[in-house]
C-alpha cells in the first residue's frame, strides 16, 4: 500500500502501473471514496482480491488523516496488493473525492464503487471488458433483467427505479438503471467530459447523460446492489435530489424538444 498525491506531483512516486504499462498490460483503477468506513473496508478489499482477476489499482480516496479507515487499511495482515491512498484535496465530500479518484487514477478503465460492500466486484470483470471493446460508460443495473436490490430505504429505491425507467423509456436513455454509482468509464469519459455538479453521486447520472449525447456507447450489466451492514450511510436523499432532478428534468427536455449538447 503507498499513498498517491495528485497528478501535479505524481512525477515523485512509484507505482504498480510501471510495471504493467511497461509490459503493455491494461489496468483497472478502482475509484473507492471513503469516510469512516473501518467497518467494512477490509472486507471489502478482501472480496475485490477474490473476485477481480483483472490487473487492477484500488484508490482509497479519503478527506482527513483522521478518517478510521485508514488504520483499518494500514493494520490489514496479509495486507491486498494494489492498494493506494489518495487524500482528496480538492475539497470535502463525495463529488471531490471522485473528482480527486479520476484524477489520480493511471487504468484504461476507470469504475467507480463504494467501500459498505453494496456493490459486487464479481461484476468489474464484465463491465472493464465492455468498455475495452468500445463502450464509454457500463453502468452496474439493478434493473434490468438479471439485476436487483436488497435493502434499503423504501422511498430511496421507489424514487430510483422510477428514474431509471423513466429515463429509459421518455429519454431514451440506453440503460435500466440512472442513478447507480456502480459504473465504469473509458479514459476519454473522464478526459473529455467536464463535470459541472458541486456535490452529490448525480455525477454518475451527469457523466451517462453527455456520454449518451455524444452519441457515445452507453450500456450495462446486471448487477445486485446490497445495503450496508456496518457503518453510516453519507447518503443524504433529500439533499441531494435537487442534483438529480436538474439532470433528469434536462434529460426529458433535450429528448422531448432537442437541443441536446454534442
């Protein structure tokens, strides 16, 4: 495990990705944000080890020293390979800390998941080969065939999955599921498309939706979402539903009445 800074001083350090770019190998970065997650990060990384066979760097992206998943991390025995810890400077909360994740990542295909155990990494194997064969954005479905959700709050689902269907049907929007953060990118997602969101997880719903409106390959995986066992959710619905609905209401308008941005 090392720490990673951000690219302005990447110059200084080593990483697993000298050896697999030397060799020509391509590497999965998975985009971890954190915050007092030392009840279930170490199972977390126990099961990516198990599951994802994919040479793969795990950014553990956190926003003050102090946060206990760190020494959760550091006291793991045996430690999992691949681990780096990125401390997000570019501002508190969960936006900024992927934007910090993006930032720091070196892989071919970057995948967004969480550190309570709510996504499977059984299914990173699938969605890094879709984006390797041409997509931009995999989205991790809970709603389409195959895909499903355990748990959680009754209104927090109902008000996703009528998102997710109505996007699909009204704006024509490739996949089942809008507002899962379960998602992979193609480098150029994250190089091409600026984020204009100042907070939330709608960044993923804002990412599919320029993606689809250049006219880029957007598509999905079945996947299961489970709700967290240990540890607080930083989910805050209410909050953050006006992110969501600037991007949903924009989707409808661009479908109904054009003008989408290419």
């Amino acid at each position: 495990m090392w720490e990673r800074p951000l690219p302005a001083h990447r110059e200084a350090f080593q990483d697993v990705m000298s050896t697999t770019t030397a060799t020509g190998k391509q590497v999965i970065s998975l985009v971890i944000p954190v915050f007092n997650e030392a009840g279930n990060i170490v199972a977390t990384l126990r099961d990516i080890a198990a599951q994802v066979y994919d040479p793969h760097e795990i950014l553990i992206v956190y926003d003050f020293p102090e946060d206990n998943t760190l020494p959760a991390i550091q006291t793991m025995d045996p430690p999992v390979s691949g681990v780096c810890l990125v401390h997000n400077t570019l501002g508190r909360g969960v936006l900024n800390a992927l934007k910090a994740g993006f930032q720091a990542s070196a892989g071919d295909v970057i995948i967004v998941m969480m550190a309570d155990r709510s996504d499977e990494p059984k299914d990173v194997g699938a969605m890094a080969r879709l984006i390797r064969e041409g997509a931009d954005v995999v989205a991790g479905s809970r709603y389409m065939p195959g895909g499903r959700q355990e748990g959680g709050p009754w209104l927090k689902r109902m008000l996703s999955w009528l998102a997710g269907k109505s996007l699909h049907y009204l704006a024509g929007l490739p996949i089942h599921d809008a507002t899962n953060n379960f998602r992979a990118y193609s480098r150029r997602v994250l190089t091409e498309l600026s984020i204009e969101g100042q907070a939330s997880f709608a960044v993923a719903l804002e990412l599919t939706l320029k993606a689809h409106w250049k006219r880029w390959k957007v598509t999905e995986v079945p996947t299961t979402w489970h709700d967290r066992t240990a540890g607080e959710s930083r989910f805050r619905l209410f909050a953050w539903l006006p992110h969501y609905l600037r991007w949903y209401l924009r989707a409808l308008r661009y479908a109904w009445f054009g003008g989408a941005p290419r």
